[in-house]
C-alpha cells in the first residue's frame, strides 16, 4: 500500500468500478478502492490490481481519509437507493469542498435531488453518464458530466485522461449544470434501445424473408457497417458468427426471444412525453421489448391465426440495408431532438455539437454517424437532424426503400415496430397537412374544446349537435 494520498476515490467494485479504477490508475492517478462487501475489494487487490497504484480499504473512513482534498469520490453502485445510502454515509465523512461523482445509470430527477442536498453541506456533486460497458470502462469510455463547472474543472483531468481517446479530443466534455450528464445518458441509452431494435428487425427479416444463414446475415452487416463504424452492428457480427459449443449450432439460435429492460428506455420516451417532444421509435423500441416478454401469451395466441411470410420481392435485400440506415438516423434525430427542447426546458444549455462529439467512441451508440451528427450542429439554427443538408439528401437517397421494406414486412406475420416508427415520424414530420383537423373536430364535439380555423384567426366553437332534443 503507497503512504501517499490518492488523488481519485471508487466506491462500489462491480464491472464498473472494477475497470474504471484499472482504467484510472493506468492513465497515472493512484486510486482508492472501497466496496461494501470487503471480499470483492480483497480479490480485485490480489487479483486484477496485485501490481497496481490502486489502495484497497476495507472501511468507509478509511477510504476516505486515504484521498487527498479537495477529495475525488466516484460512486458505481446499484443505481436508484444504494446511490442514497453510499451518499448518507459518506457526508459525515467528507469536508467542504469534497467532490462527489455519480458515474451510474441514476435517473436525472434524483440526480437534481441529489445536487440539492449535496450542495447545501458544501460539497459538490457531479451526476456523470458513463457508457461503454465493460470494456470502456477498462480502455476508455464515453464519459457525459454535469453539475457545478468549478467541481468539473477539478476533476477534468482525470476523467478526460480515463474516456476514450479520438483525433478531436477525449470523449469527456462538461455538459451543463445539475442533472445535465445523466439526462444525456439518458437519451444515450434511448437512442441505443431504438438502434438495437431496429438492427434487430433487420435480422428478423433477413432470417425469415430473405431465408439467410447467420454466416451470410453476418457478412451483410458487415458490408453495410463499413460506412458506419458503429459498435451496435460490430457486436450483431460476431453475435451471428458465435456458434454455441453444446449444440455447434448458432448460438443466437438458443438464446431465449424475450428481452429485458433496466429502464433508462423506458425513462427516455416517458420524459419525451412529459416534454411533449415525439421519440416513436424509442418509444417502439421498449414496447417491443415489453411485447417480447409476453411469452407465454404469444405462443397460446400463434396457435389462433396463421399468416405467411410472403413479402419478399426482388432488391428486398438492398432496400433493407438503406431502411436500416434511415431507421438508425431517425433514432438519433429523435434523441437529439430531445435534448434540444430538454435543454430549453431545464436551462441545461447542451451544446449538441459536443453531445454527438462524446458518443463518437467509448460508447455504444459510438458510429462514424456521430461526425456529420456533430457537423450538422455546428448550425446553431437547426432544430432536427432532418433538416441537416447531410441527411436531407440520405432520406430522399433511401426513403422509398424504407418505405418499400415497411411495406414488405407488414404483409406477412414478421414485426417492424421501430423501422415502420422511423418511417411514419419522418411522413409526419415532413407532411405540411396531418389530419389533426379531424382530431380537433372530435374534440371540439364531445367536449366543447374548440378549434382554429385556416382562414381566420381565432378560437372557435361549433355547437355539433342539438344537446336539447337529443
Ligand atoms: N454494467 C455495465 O455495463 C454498465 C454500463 C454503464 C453504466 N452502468 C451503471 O453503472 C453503475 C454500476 O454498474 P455495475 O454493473 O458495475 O454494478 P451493479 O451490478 O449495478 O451494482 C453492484 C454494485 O453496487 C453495490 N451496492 C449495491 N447495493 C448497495 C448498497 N446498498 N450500498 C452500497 N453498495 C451497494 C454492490 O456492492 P456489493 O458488492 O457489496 O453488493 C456492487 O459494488 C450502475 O448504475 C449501472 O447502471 C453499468
């Protein structure tokens, strides 16, 4: 054990911790670790971290006393109460000026709680988004930090030398104040459930449709990945080609169709509702994975209706490829719309430009996307990716195929919740008439809830029917 100080402090020595406390200590910072259940600090010391700069203490005063002020303490435990109660015992502990950063998934309205209460001890606390999993947090993450900008300055350094490293900088970038990096977190992970399913129903119909084998799905991904660069279609490759050693078969073969949710989705599109902002295939995306779950019930009611798998037509295969790509776009564009007016409505002050910057690698939703994302920021006008020159000429580029595939797919039993979400949030956004007309009328009929007309200003009421003599 070095008798120095350590400049930075982990508390919580999970898959995270873990890796994020090598990750550190590799780029030059001596780390103290500290876990609630010692054994798990003691096998990481021996094993992992036996060769390394990295203090493991065994109490919570320990660990603290062993940091030099003003004290650095990330905290990577179960997000949600754990967060709260390694906060309570740590606040008799630290002093004035002490730094503390929340690294986990925790939702952002805790986070505003959090810095409420932190703050009136006289400390700080910086509510951090970190993606990548495990292995970004070991080789370099996306790291998406909010909270008070002096408390940010101090601990910069470390966090920036940790994230990934890219020809335009690390991807660690002050976000904005309060809950500002865990709100981008947030709509990280939306964005990356939205992509995820729409690779997924990529999958599906070229399994069922196209009636490819893994290996050959494997080696379109790859093709169509090579412009992209993203994370998200890499792993899809090697998931295609893994064969499951029991069986020798494809492994995804055994793997069971229900999918699971830790919530951040979930949190993504109902925030998107509270701020009145459409994210469709976010939101598609984690009703999917709810219908998934519904096992049981979709074995018992296949049984009761038949359809055929018979939308196949000819170039079915290359119109998916620019279906998937738009269906990937849209999922951004409606996470940074989002941010956009989250943005307005929490003062948050989000420079969309480093948004896109920080998720271009360390992340999961990392993509080469994220370069003429960022670019198209740099026009501090644009209010949706879909008016950016880039992508306005991919849409009129591919959107007959998304369309053509949407259609494909509907005729036959297969799902494509997210790719036909996509499909109608860019008809939508881009139609100058929608009948909301008729929705208004409605309105206006059984409640009296009134309307504005084309060609008068004004609210108006229509009395619909003679309540007298009905
Ligand atoms: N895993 C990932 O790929 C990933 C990626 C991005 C973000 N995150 C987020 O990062 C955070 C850490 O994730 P993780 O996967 O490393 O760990 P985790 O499985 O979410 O949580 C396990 C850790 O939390 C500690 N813990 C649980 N309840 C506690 C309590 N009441 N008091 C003190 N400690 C408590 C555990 O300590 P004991 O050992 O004593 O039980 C253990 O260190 C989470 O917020 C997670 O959502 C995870």
């Amino acid at each position: 054990m070095s008798s120095e100080e350590s400049e930075f402090g982990i508390i919580g020595m999970a898959v995270m911790g873990q890796n994020l406390a090598l990750n550190v200590e590799e780029s030059g910072y001596q780390v103290s670790v500290y876990n609630r259940t010692g054994s798990k600090t003691k096998e990481f010391k021996q094993q992992r971290a036996s060769d390394r700069d990295i203090v493991a203490t065994y109490e919570l005063e320990d660990f603290v006393s062993s940091l030099e002020r003003p004290r650095k303490i990330l905290i990577l435990v179960k997000a949600g109460d754990p967060v709260d109660m390694v906060i309570d015992q740590l606040l008799p502990l630290m002093e004035e000026g002490d730094i503390i950063i929340d690294g986990g998934n925790s939702h952002f309205q805790d986070t505003n709680r959090r810095v409420e209460k932190v703050e009136e001890e006289g400390l700080y606390y910086l509510g951090t988004g970190v993606s990548g999993g495990e292995y970004g947090a070991l080789h370099g993450p996306s790291i998406m930090p909010g909270g008070h900008p002096e408390a940010y300055e101090e601990v910069s350094d470390i966090l920036r030398s940790a994230a990934a490293q890219t020809p335009e900088g690390p991807t660690c970038e002050y976000l904005g104040p309060r809950s500002a990096g865990h709100y981008v977190k947030m709509v990280h992970n939306g964005i990356e459930y939205a992509v995820m399913q729409s690779i997924a129903e990529a999958y599906w119909a070229m399994e069922n449709l196209l009636e490819l084998n893994h290996e050959e799905m494997a080696d379109r991904f790859e093709e169509w990945n090579r412009p992209l660069e993203a994370y998200l279609m890499e792993i899809t490759v090697e998931i295609l080609r893994r064969e499951d050693e029991k069986m020798g078969r494809p492994l995804l073969q055994m793997i069971l169709d229900t999918a699971k949710q830790k919530g951040t989705g979930k949190w993504t599109s109902r925030s998107a509702l509270d701020l009145g902002v459409p994210t469709p295939t976010i939101t598609a995306a984690v009703d999917a994975r709810l219908l998934s779950s519904r096992k049981d019930q979709r074995g018992r009611l296949s049984e009761l209706y038949e359809t055929g798998n018979s939308g196949v037509y000819d170039g079915f295969g290359e119109d998916l490829e620019d279906a998937l790509y738009l269906s990937i776009v849209t999922a951004y564009a409606q996470g940074l719309d989002l941010l956009t007016v989250a943005s307005h409505e929490y003062d948050y002050s989000l420079d969309l430009q480093d948004v896109a910057r920080i998720w271009k690698d360390g992340c999961i939703i990392r993509s080469d996307l994220l370069d003429p994302i960022s670019e198209s920021y740099s026009d501090s006008e644009l209010d949706t990716l879909l008016a950016s020159k880039k992508f306005r000429d991919d849409y009129r580029d591919g959107l007959n195929s998304l369309q053509k595939v949407v259609s494909a797919i509907s005729k036959t039993n297969l799902i494509c919740p997210a790719l036909s979400a996509s499909l109608n949030y860019f008809n939508s956004l881009t139609s100058e008439r929608l009948p909301a007309n008729m929705i208004q009328a409605q309105r206006d009929y059984f409640g009296a809830h009134t309307y504005q007309r084309v060609d008068e200003e004004g609210t108006f009421h229509t009395e619909w029917q003679d309540i007298k003599n009905v």
